[in-house]
C-alpha cells in the first residue's frame, strides 16, 4: 500500500479563528488553529499533547464536523470535509466519533444510559430491537458498565461511571477513526488502566485509528505510535514516539517532560513557577510564539515565527535554535 | 500543630428506590493546619461525596445519617443552611470536579469572580473586586487575564474553566480548600505550576487542604497523609510515605502497580481484576474480597481497622 492509502486522514492548513469580545464594547480575534498539518495512518495512533487552550479540542472538534475550519482542508475517505457539518457528511458521519474531554456535559441529562447508547444504533443502523440490545449488551461489557445501570441517567453516576459511558456510546458504531479527547482524565488509574488496555484490544480486533488528544504523557508514551506536540495553535513538534521520547528536540517539549509528576520522584520545585509569560491567541507574538517562556531564546527567535522544519523520516520541528 | 477539622464516623446516605446507598460509610479524619490530606480511590468510591458532605451539600435523596464535622469548633454537620452559606465560597471552599457546577454559562467569568468576592466581603468596592480577580487570574496562569474577564465559560478551553474555577476557590483566602481533581484538565506544566501554588498558600498561611484525585503520582508530590477510598469506606489511611511507598492494604498495593510508569515500554497495563461492585450489591464481608488476590474464608467477615507501622487499615491479611 501506499503512503497515501495507508493515511486514513489528511489534515492541510486548517485554521480556525473565533472572534470573542475582549471588553464590553470590543472584539478580537482569536487565533485558536494556525496551519495545522497532520496525517493519520490507519490502524495507529497518533496523540496530540500540549499547553492547555492550545487548541487540541478544537482541532478534534473541527475534524468531527462540529466547528467548520476557516481555510485548509480535512481529506477523509478521499473527501474534503473541512468545512462540512456532521450532517453534511452523509455516511462518512459515523465513522468518525469523538469521546469528549468533559463527562458532565456531553451525556444528555435527561435520558437513560440504554437510551443514550441507543440512539446512535437508532439512527446509523438497521438494526432490530433485539440486535440492537445485543450490541448495547457486548459494548457494555467491553467497558465494564453494569447492566443494571442502563435504566438509570447519567446524573446518578459518578464521574468515571459517566466517562465509560461515554466511550461506550463512541465505540457503539464501530467507528474507524476515533477522536479521543483526555477519554481518561476523569477516570482513577485502575479503570485508566482497564480503559487503556480495553481502547488497545478494540484498536487491534477492529484496526481503529486514534487521535489521542491527553495531558498524561506517560500514557503518550504507552499507547502512541506518532506524537504531535501543540503551543498556541501550531505544532512545535512531530514524530514517531520514539523520537519524541529519546530525543525531544523542542524546548517546549523538554519544559512538558520535566514537569510530569512522577511517583518515584516526587519533588515539586520552585523551578515550574519560572516560566515566564504565557501567551495568548488573542495578540499573538511576532516571534515564535513559546520565546517568552523558552530558556534558549535569543534575540533572534523575537524577529520572525519559525516554520515548521522537515528534519528527515516524519521528523518536524520548529525552532531555530534546534 | 492545631487541628483544623475532624471527622468523625460520618455517614452520607442516599435512601433511593433501589435501595440505601451508603456512599460514604463511617469514615473519620482529621487535618491539621497547614496539612494537606489526599484521598484517592476509584470511580465511585464515594470521595467526591465526602467532600460534598464536609459543606453539607448533599442534594436529596442523599443525607449525612450520622457523624461530626468539626471544623474550628463547630460541628457543620449540624450548622443551618444560613450559616452554612456564610462559610461556603468563604471559610471553606470547594472546586468541583465538574466545572459547570461553578460556573454559570451565561454570565462573564470575571462577573462571577467579582461576585463571589462582594458576597463575602461586601464592604469592598466593585474596582477593588476586579483588580483582585484580575490578579486571581493571572497567578493560577490564565493568559490575557484582564481581556478574558470578558469571556464565557464556553469560549474557554477546559484548562482554562479548570483555572477560573480554582481562582474563584482561593479568591477569599479559605481556611479549608477542598478541592475536588482540580488539575485533571490542565497539562502539566500549568498543573505543577497550580499545585506548587497551592501547596505553598497552604504551607505559608497555615490553611488545610484536602486534595481529591486519583492521580497518585500528584498526591505523592503535595500530601502529607492519604487516605485510601473503596466502597464508600477508607480502608488505608496514614502518612504519605507510609501509604504509597510501603502500602499494606492489597487494595493501595494494586493502586500503585496500576500507574503507567514513564519508563516502561507499550506492554499491557495491570489491572485490578473485576470492577468496583454496585454500593447496592456489595459482596458479603471485606467489600474488596471478590477482587482481591489474597481473599479466603476469613474475609467474609468485614475487617477491623487495626494500627499498623504508623498507619490504620482494613484487611485481614495484614497483621
Ligand atoms: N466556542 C469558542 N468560542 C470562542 N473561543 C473558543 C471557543 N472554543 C475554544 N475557544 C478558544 O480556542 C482556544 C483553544 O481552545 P481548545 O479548547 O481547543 O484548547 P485545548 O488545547 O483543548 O485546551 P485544554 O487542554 O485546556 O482543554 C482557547 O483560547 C479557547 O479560549
Ligand atoms: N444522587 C445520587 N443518587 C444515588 N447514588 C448516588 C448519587 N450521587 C452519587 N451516588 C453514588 O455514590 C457513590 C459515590 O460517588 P462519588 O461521586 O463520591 O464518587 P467518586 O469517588 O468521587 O468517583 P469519581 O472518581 O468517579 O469522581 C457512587 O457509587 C455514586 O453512584
Ligand atoms: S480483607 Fe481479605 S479480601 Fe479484603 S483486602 Fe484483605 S485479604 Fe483481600
Ligand atoms: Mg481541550
Ligand atoms: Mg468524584
């Protein structure tokens, strides 16, 4: 196969900018995806890591159809569906799910689990009655939800409770992309783990696709097989886990390393208070945008923003001083 | 060190048609001041509803049946609603796991920050209350902070409620923070930042924090005691070094082999086998003794708490 029909999707240039109003009389723009660039293989996974409000659900939002891109283009099945909604997507629809960052919010409130994993077989199937309780049964089994639970509402869970809930209902249509969005974060380390191992056994059995979206970089480093590191709205840095681990070449990425909490070393130093000033999409720098916080900077990095630079096999970085 | 709370046997119930879930189950604690107690456990161990039952904000059919609250003298189990709310967002404050149930969706966040302050202290002035939740704003990390007092709760990304939540919680200076997986969606370098901060307010004002999370790596950077959650009880409760790195309970034992190390390779995770059973449907004897890899007959009988090697934990097996 080729490189091409090995990548399930194909992002080029998206941009995505709100406008949101800075006082009570004035608005700006925000720059929340500048030119974002990625390519999915099929059957791997791809986590995308970064600063908080460095667009990460956006981007995983724009690829699901439920924010419409400004520019670029989002090639899935062959087809640009950057600017299309969900409903516009026809058949391509249920092949992308998303599992949302916020358990609380993305459950309908007023309906039971059986209805909530219901409904998406409702509309996307033919199945009957009988088969569609079928698949409602095997899902829940698959993500260790009582059966007993499916006539209660989402309120009536705690949060991790509600989170498998949620990838229940995402991986109900045997989608092949799945756009995962922090799935564990709301969850406590023993059903992280039983998630982790239950979203690798469904990636191998149905040659699923993710786009991991998470804070946890020692679940990056466990589950990836390319990473995407985000600042502000654009990658700073890409490639194959093992490169990213062994060698991470971007300051941002060597700053997000050294602070993961770690058990085995639990020091918690004054050094994670001198990080500078944090930018903002609102007014973004000229420069690169991470020179505010970038121990490496110079005078240089303020001039112009770096490109992202090809540096051989699915190796890019932006920095000029790598 | 002075007390700042104690808990004492206290039981939150909620009397539903199924039946009496006791989600949270004779547990007792204490902080002192300038103490930092963390409380983990899975998904539905009841962690989050202690914290909700330490400001009585147990919404019906749920209701503390029994227990003391003491906090600086007084009981709050047995406060009024009137002087309950005084202290809530004041004295104690809480961060909710779930952002939306502090944040009100259609009011600008830098409203609801200049509010919670006049609210508890209304001899301020309304400049004054902006300044200071500018200020808020910008020492938990938040970009742009004075043109983000414009915006909505949706226009922010997850960390950023996460962070207007947790400024909205420190804004009064409370005594006690209870603060409730307050760093889930922020990554981590902003998260170490906000712990740093926390546990330095806590440190250097002599306030209490209990810290709520299932993230052990994190409790093992700010606590000074955990208490482990299972089934609405603390089967493990001691000092930080005591509980995490010489656990005795085979319930923090499997919490701990559970954590995806940084340096291990894509391998299959451990897990606990089985999950937490229904708090309606809890197995006779130790709650954990269907999953439990040491269970046999005399763990049909719900154990003691016994003291051992400076901690109090539940387990037949360990003696
Ligand atoms: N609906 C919206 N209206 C206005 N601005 C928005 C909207 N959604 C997101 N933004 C802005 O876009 C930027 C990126 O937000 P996004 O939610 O994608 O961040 P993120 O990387 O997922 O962060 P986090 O890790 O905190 O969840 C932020 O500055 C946010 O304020
Ligand atoms: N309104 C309610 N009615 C009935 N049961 C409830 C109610 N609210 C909570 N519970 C039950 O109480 C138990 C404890 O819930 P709690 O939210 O404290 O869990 P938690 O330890 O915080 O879990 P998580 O880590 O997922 O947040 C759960 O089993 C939950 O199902
Ligand atoms: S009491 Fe028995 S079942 Fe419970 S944790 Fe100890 S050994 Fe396991
Ligand atoms: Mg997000
Ligand atoms: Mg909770």
């Amino acid at each position: 196969m080729s490189q091409s029909q090995m990548n399930i999707l194909k992002i080029e240039n998206i941009e995505k900018i709100f406008e949101i109003k800075v006082s009570a009389f004035k608005s700006k723009n925000l720059y929340a995806l500048n030119k974002i660039t990625l390519e999915v293989e099929r059957g791997k996974t791809i986590s995308v890591v970064g600063e908080s409000g460095c667009g990460k659900t956006t981007l995983g939002k724009v690829v699901s159809g439920l924010y419409q891109a400004e520019k670029g283009t989002i090639k899935f099945h062959g087809q640009d569906i950057a600017h299309k909604k969900p409903l516009q997507r026809g058949l391509l629809q249920k092949d992308i799910q998303m599992i949302f960052q916020d358990p609380y919010s993305s459950l309908n409130p007023r309906k039971k689990v059986k209805d909530i994993l219901e409904q998406p077989l409702k509309i996307h199937t033919k199945l009957n009655k009988a088969d569609r309780m079928q698949a409602i049964e095997k899902t829940c089994a698959d993500v260790g939800i009582d059966l007993g639970y499916l006539s209660r509402y989402p309120h009536q869970f705690s949060g991790g409770q509600r989170q498998r809930i949620a990838i229940a209902r995402a991986i109900i249509l045997n989608p092949e992309l799945v756009i995962a969005d922090e799935p564990i974060s709301a969850l406590d380390v023993s059903i992280q783990a039983q998630v982790l191992n239950l979203l690798m056994d469904l990636q191998q059995k149905l040659n699923l696709t993710y786009l991991f979206i998470t804070h946890d970089i020692s679940v990056v480093k466990h589950l990836s097989d390319y990473v995407a590191v985000m600042y502000l709205g654009e990658i700073v840095e890409y490639g194959t886990k093992e490169q990213i681990f062994s060698h991470p070449q971007h300051p941002y990425t060597k700053m997000l390393f050294l602070a993961v909490p770690d058990i085995d070393n639990p020091v918690l130093s004054e050094k994670v208070l001198e990080t500078g000033e944090i930018p903002s999409p609102i007014d973004l720098p000229d420069g690169c945008y991470f020179a505010g916080r970038c121990p490496l900077k110079d005078a240089d990095c303020e001039k112009e923003h770096p490109p992202l630079v090809e540096k051989g096999d699915q190796y890019k970085v932006r920095c000029i001083k790598v | 060190m002075s007390e700042m709370l104690r808990v004492e046997n206290l039981k939150t119930y909620f009397d539903t048609r199924k039946g009496l879930v006791k989600a949270v189950d004779d547990i007792s604690f204490s902080i002192n001041k300038g103490e930092i107690l963390g409380i983990v456990g899975e998904s539905g161990a009841g962690k989050s509803i202690t914290g909700f039952s330490l400001i009585n904000l147990i919404d019906s059919p749920g209701e503390i049946v029994d227990g003391s609250i003491l906090f600086n003298n007084r009981d709050l189990a047995h406060l009024s609603e009137d002087e309950l709310s005084k202290i809530r967002g004041g004295e104690i404050s809480m961060i909710f796991q779930d952002p939306q149930m502090s944040l009100n969706p259609v009011i600008t966040i830098g409203k609801q920050l200049i509010e919670t302050v006049l609210y508890h202290n209304p001899e301020t002035s309304k400049q004054d209350a902006h300044k200071k939740s500018v200020e808020m704003l910008e020492l938990v990390g938040m970009p742009a902070p004075e043109k983000r007092m414009a915006s909505y709760p949706h226009q922010l990304s997850g960390g950023m409620k996460q962070r207007v939540v947790i400024a909205m919680a420190l804004i009064n200076s409370p005594k006690l923070l209870i603060a409730d997986e307050p760093t889930t969606a922020l990554d981590v370098t902003i998260q170490a930042q906000i712990l740093f901060l926390m546990k330095k307010l806590t440190k250097e004002f002599g306030s209490s924090l209990i810290l709520i999370t299932h993230d052990i790596a994190v409790v093992a950077q700010m606590c000074d005691k955990i208490a482990v959650m299972y089934a609405g009880r603390i089967v493990e409760y001691g000092s930080n070094k005591d509980v995490l790195y010489n656990p005795k309970h085979p319930y923090t034992k499997g919490l701990i082999q559970c954590l995806p190390r940084l340096n291990e390779e894509k391998t299959r995770l451990y897990q606990i086998p089985g999950v937490m059973p229904s708090l309606l449907a809890l197995p006779v004897g130790c709650y954990f003794s269907d999953r439990c890899p040491y269970a046999d007959e005399e763990c049909k009988v719900y154990p003691e708490t016994i003291t051992l090697e400076g901690r109090l934990v539940s387990c037949h097996k360990v003696k």
